[in-house]
C-alpha cells in the first residue's frame, strides 16, 4: 500500500483547520499542545490551559521564555492581548461550567460508545495522573480525540470497549488520528469522514476493532 501516515505537526495541522470560528478552546497535555502553532488569527480561537491561563500563543521564534508562562505540557508559551490568568479554582470552573466550545485531549483508547481512555494503561514504570482531564471531558461542548490510530504495539486503539481506567464515558464527539478523521456514532459505529491518501476503507477497518461506515462525502486528508 502506497501511503504515509500523518506526521504529529501535520494531524495537528489538519485539526487546527477544522476548529470553529471563535471558540474557547482547551489544548491537552502532549500532541494536542502542536495544534496551538498551526490556529490562524482570523479563525478568533481563544486557548485555554487548565493551568490557567486564557488566552495564549505559541511563543514567537527569538522571544525569551518566561518562566512563569507554561501550557499543560510545561511548554513555553506567551499572552495574546487581552489574555488573562487565573488560579485553578476559576480555570476549573471554566472547565466544569460549560464555557469551553472544543477540548483536544489525546488517547490510549477510545470505543465504540465513545468512552475514552487517557491516562492510565497499567505499565509498572508509568505514573498515573489524570488531571484534569475528567474535569474537560465531563464540561466541555465538544471532545475532540488525537492520538496514533494504533499503539506501538500495533495494537488497535479505537475498539469496542475500553480496557483501561476510563477518563469518561460517552463523551467523545470526534478522533483524529495519523490515517483518518472518524465521528462517534454512540454505540453503534464510528463514521469515516476522511482518510489518509492511499489508505483503502478495508486497510483502515483492518487495524480498527471498532466498526467503521464509510460517510458517503468521505474526504482525502491532504495536509
């Protein structure tokens, strides 16, 4: 098969295009903190880091780092104008109230029903902590899902039911992965809105556990 897979900044790419216009967005620990540097002005997206902060940017090639200034990932970042900080008692408020549009979480698995799995996978030398991403997905308005389509196992991640501590049930609403874009039909299938150019909707069944249907507007992802 002749394809290659999505690298993490170009999936990044591909998500931050499909972000609405103007929303509050929370940026998860890991790839999703990529898609920061690919959201364009005129798209009006505001950030948010559980961390604290609302309104945040990438930080400019040449600037110093503030110390101070760091996202979920402990990256550097910097303040846009009328950004603000808060303690985590009012960045969890946001967070639980309903005030965040999309949050972009990744994952070690997600099912059928849509639960996700993201923060523990029972390996002796890992650490468990899941943050606040129960908080996220339990408060935000749409849970968007980036991960690898399957581990480094080869093992696949989108399957009929979860095998890890849940982060939350039914709540994710779309994944992106390195081969494709699939909606969450709750409890039914997963809707294949786009793929990976060479990728055949057999190949990607193939390495999915959970059922896949094909939209009948299915899109090549072009980076």
């Amino acid at each position: 098969m002749n394809m290659s897979p999505l690298s993490r900044d170009q999936l990044a790419q591909v998500l931050a295009a499909d972000i609405p216009s103007n929303s509050y967005v929370n940026l998860g620990v890991g790839m999703p903190t990529l898609v920061a540097k690919h959201l364009k002005p005129e798209q009006g997206v505001v950030l948010h880091s559980e961390n604290g902060i609302l309104g945040m940017t990438g930080l400019p090639a040449g600037q110093t780092p503030d110390i101070d200034l760091v996202n979920a990932s402990r990256e550097a970042v910097s303040l846009m104008p009328g950004a603000s900080i808060c303690d985590h008692v009012v960045s969890f408020s946001m967070m639980r109230g309903g005030h965040i549009d999309v949050t972009i979480l990744g994952g070690f698995q997600v099912s059928v029903e849509g639960d996700l799995a993201n923060w523990d996978t029972g390996q002796a030398d890992a650490i468990p902590a899941v943050g606040g991403a129960m908080d996220l997905v339990a408060g935000a308005k749409q849970v968007f899902v980036m991960m690898q389509h399957v581990d480094r196992e080869g093992r696949a991640k989108l399957v009929r039911q979860c095998t890890y501590p849940l982060t939350g049930h039914g709540v994710v609403n779309r994944v992106y992965t390195d081969l494709a874009i699939m909606d969450v039909i709750k409890g039914q299938h997963l809707v294949v809105r786009g793929m990976i150019e060479g990728m055949t909707f057999d190949a990607l069944q193939s390495v999915t556990e959970a059922p896949l249907v094909l939209a009948a507007d299915c899109c090549v992802i072009h980076p």
